[in-house]
C-alpha cells in the first residue's frame, strides 16, 4: 500500500499510472483487510489514489465496508433491508437466513451485554476483520465484554451462534487423514459485481453469482478460515 502511493492518476481519464509509463487496469487487493495494514497516512494515501482512478479494484472501497460485521448489523436491522429487496417476499426469504446480530457500544447496550454474559455459549463477538482467528468464543467472550469500556465495545458486534448440523467425516490435509469424526460445513456463495461510478447514472454493468466454496471443519471448531489453518476445502454432494 505504501508503494501504491507513489502511483498516480491522469486528470483527464483518470488511468492508474503505476510508473514508467505502465497503467494498472486491474487492481487485486492482498492487504488492506486489517489495521496493521495501514500504520501511516503514506498508505492511506495510496489506496486513495487507486479507488480515485478508473482501474477495477477488487474490492473496491464500498465492496469493501459492505462485508464489515458492522454493515451486516446495520442491514439486519428493521427497516433496513427492505430498502434493497425487490419485494417484502424477498426481504422476508433474505431474512430467514439471517442469525441474531446485536449492536455494542451504540445507545444503551446493557440489555445486549446482559444478554451475553449470561449464556455466553449462544454467542459469538466479532470484530471488523476477516479471514479467522479473530473471534472471540465462550470464556474469551466473558472476559473480553468485562473488560471493554463502552467505546472499546462499539468496535465489535454480537452475533448469535450458529449451530449446524453434523455429519460423520474425515478431513484430509496434504494426502494424510488428520481427522475423523463429526464435522460442520459451512458455504459460501462467490459473487461479482462490476459498475460504473457516475454522479448522475451509476451504471451496473455485471452483477452475477460466480462460483462457491465449501468449507468443512471439526464440529468443536469455533473457527472456520481455510487460510488460518481451521477449516478444509469441501465439495457439497448433490441429490
């Protein structure tokens, strides 16, 4: 991201130039997801510069904040999904997919905090970040709500846990069998969403489902990313 700042943009086409000559038409972010990520205005300043030109960003800067728990809470609130729902059947079906999302550190928040120090293993408190091991489960969870300050607890959300079905399994890591018991799944739906920022037309050129992803893992696993290391790459079985 640092170096990304020393590229810039045309003011007439606003084309990334990334340096001798050379424009960026595609920019694939593999930082950019955490805090340690931008530990200065220099980085700030070179994602700014990449979401300002014409190249695709993926994600782009409001791709981005969508997939923040924050914005999963806020679209779980009453009201709100219904404003990007084709239908009230639409915002209906979408909802039954939803688990309980609760808010910290916004208004009053005791009822909430009550409500999870008292069965901490129905919940989950997740901060903005993604990718695994950042959850925080069971006692992790007790101690973590007792020691936050009011402020400190507006950085995370309350998410009621989710508790899948299992199924006998065997998890395979490097041609080896690592594990045999009860796993989870867990699916996820890849899709991709390509537009055109105007002030006076914001064009959708394609927005489609692509693709998914399958991850299986020990049914006494809170954690579930593949990257981290908790989790397997599955197939579903089709019937």
């Amino acid at each position: 991201l640092a170096e990304l700042s020393e590229c810039r943009y045309h003011a007439d086409t606003k084309e990334l130039d990334v340096g001798n000559g050379e424009i960026a038409g595609v920019v694939y972010y593999r930082a950019g997801y955490t805090p340690d990520d931008y530990p200065s205005d220099t980085e700030w300043k070179g994602r700014s510069i990449v979401e300002h030109s014409t190249a695709i960003k993926c994600p782009d800067i409001f791709y981005h904040i969508f997939g923040a728990k924050k914005v999963q809470q806020a679209l779980a609130g009453e009201g709100i999904l219904e404003k990007f729902a084709k239908s009230a059947s639409d915002s209906e079906l979408v909802r039954t997919s939803f688990a309980g999302l609760y808010a910290l550190g916004e208004g009053d928040d005791q009822a909430t905090l009550d409500m999870a120090l008292a069965n901490p293993n129905d919940y989950v408190l997740k901060p903005q970040r993604e990718g695994g091991g950042n959850n925080l489960y069971d006692d992790e969870l007790v101690e973590a709500l007792k020691s936050m300050s009011y402020q400190e607890r507006g950085g995370y959300i309350l998410m009621q846990k989710i508790r899948a079905p299992s199924s006998d399994g065997f998890l395979v890591r490097r041609g080896d069998i690592v594990y045999n018991g009860d796993c989870v799944c867990e699916l996820g739906v890849f899709g991709i969403s390509l537009r055109e920022y105007d002030t006076t037309n914001n064009r959708i050129i394609l927005d489609d489902v692509v693709g998914h992803i399958l991850r299986a893992k020990p049914s006494k696993t809170n954690e579930g990313g593949v990257a981290a290391g908790y989790a397997y790459l599955s197939s579903p079985k089709l019937i």
